[in-house]
C-alpha cells in the first residue's frame, strides 16, 4: 500500500494506491496553516485512507522549495509556518517506512507528462495557477536535474520588478478584487490575466524549450486558454515551431498521479 499527498496552499490532497495506476479514497482536506495541525490531519489522513494496512512508502509534494536534501520546505509565503519543519523524518517516524518529498509542482507536472495532458511528449513546462504560482519542467518522465527547484512564478515581468505570482495567482486576484477568484465575472480581469500569463509563458519557453506546455490549477478554470495562445502568438516571436499549449487533465489529482510516477521510477 503506497501514501499519497500533495499540500497546496489552500487544500491538502490525499489518498491511497495498491498500484502504479489507480487512486483509492481521495480526499480533500482545508490545509491548516499550523505545521504540528496539518502534520497531525495528514497522519491521521493516512491511517484512514490506508485502512490501518502497513504503508510501504509514501511520496508527497508541498507548495514551495526544499532544502538539498528533499527532507523539508525552506521558505512559503502561504504555509509560513510549515518551513522548515523536518516533514520527511516525521512521516519516516510514525510510519516506519521510506518518504519521498517533492516540490507540489514538481510532481503535478510529474503526473501531467505520464498520465494527463503531457503524455507522449519528452520536454513537458507545467504551470500551476492557483494560491499562488507554480510550475516544472518534465524531461522524458523525470523531473528535470536542478539545485534550487523550479519556481517560474517568480519570473520578474515589469520594471517594477512585480513578479507573475503577484498578478495572476489567486492570492493576487483575492487581494486586488475583495472576491474569491471564480466570483470574477469581468471579462476585462480575465483578459488582462491572459496577457500577463502569456508574458510568463513567453519568458519560460525561451528559458525551457518545451514541446508542450500543461496549464492547471484552480484559477485556471477561469482564465479563456485561446485568449492565452492569442497573447502568446503575438509575443513569442523566436521560434518559428511553437510548443503546444494545452490545459491540464488531471485536476486536483495531477499531484498524486505524480507521487505514483515518481514511486513506478524507482521500481
């Protein structure tokens, strides 16, 4: 039996898998922004969704960048408290067993290039519009070799060094329209977050030179992808062979089908 999670920075998603298939008891769950609160509904989580069953390994991602070593998250503006907490050797703790920590976006790109929209493609860029922005780069089913992690929300885009987090993300839309994202109904703010994303896009295919990019994440829902395309045409002059621009499949499970992926590669 293999542990699955992936903790955003507003929902944990968690579940189960006797395969390297298959999903069992999904649940979503409001991630609590107190590390000993979340780490304690996580294990809990787990003696629920695994029936007690002993679990073999566990593979998880969290929302921002690991130290070298992968046994914790070093920095967040949304889990603050969740830095720098040893997760890996707590899980490892109670249950006995081998943990694989990842970037959140490192493995929802993971699971797009081997089970959703990325699938068939070797070079695969993966954005995450949500809380906030994240995203990863896909090389023939790994995540790709880095020191630092992938962190393209954090992509200056203006001279006034505004980052593309801090336009586009759902934190962002929150702060600027005093109403959640998906109440949005102005055409006129959506249309302006296609142009800004297509300015992020347009700067991390230059950096990454994908075949495709997946575009996924709860503020995703709302943004119009041919207007993206439209705004990235117009800007990403370069090449003449544009990489594919497609919405993600997998929804809030891109995450956990990438802990399976990332669990299969070690078979």
């Amino acid at each position: 039996m293999h542990f699955l999670f992936d903790i955003g920075g507003s929902s944990m998603r968690l579940a189960s898998s006797r395969d390297d298939q298959n999903l069992l008891n999904l649940e979503i769950l409001p991630t609590p922004q107190i590390f000993e609160e979340g780490i304690s509904l996580l294990i809990q989580a787990a003696q629920r969704i695994t029936n007690g069953e002993k679990i073999e390994s566990i593979a998880g991602g969290i929302a921002g960048p690991l130290d070298s070593q992968h046994t914790m998250m070093v920095k967040s503006g949304n889990l603050a408290d969740w830095a720098q907490k040893p997760i890996k050797k707590h899980l490892e703790q109670v249950f006995n067993t081998t943990v694989f920590l990842e970037n959140d976006a490192g493995l929802g790109g993971l699971g797009e290039a081997t089970y959703g929209a990325g699938k068939g493609f070797k070079i695969v860029t993966y954005l995450t519009i949500s809380t906030g922005v994240g995203g990863s780069r896909i090389v023939n089913g790994k995540i790709d070799q880095n020191t630092l992690g992938f962190e393209p929300g954090h992509q200056i885009i203006s001279l006034d060094e505004t980052i593309l987090q801090d336009y586009i993300s759902g934190k962002a839309l929150y702060k600027r329209n005093n109403i959640k994202p998906e109440q949005i109904t102005d055409p006129k703010v959506w249309d302006e977050v296609a142009r800004l994303l297509a300015i992020g896009l347009n700067n991390t295919i230059v950096h990454w030179s994908p075949e495709v990019v997946v575009l996924g994440g709860s503020v995703m829902k709302s943004i119009d992808i041919e207007k993206v395309r439209s705004y990235l045409d117009k800007i990403l002059e370069v090449f003449v062979q544009k990489p594919e621009i497609k919405r993600a499949e997998l929804e809030e499970k891109a995450g956990l089908y990438g802990g399976l992926a990332y669990l299969k590669s070690l078979s």
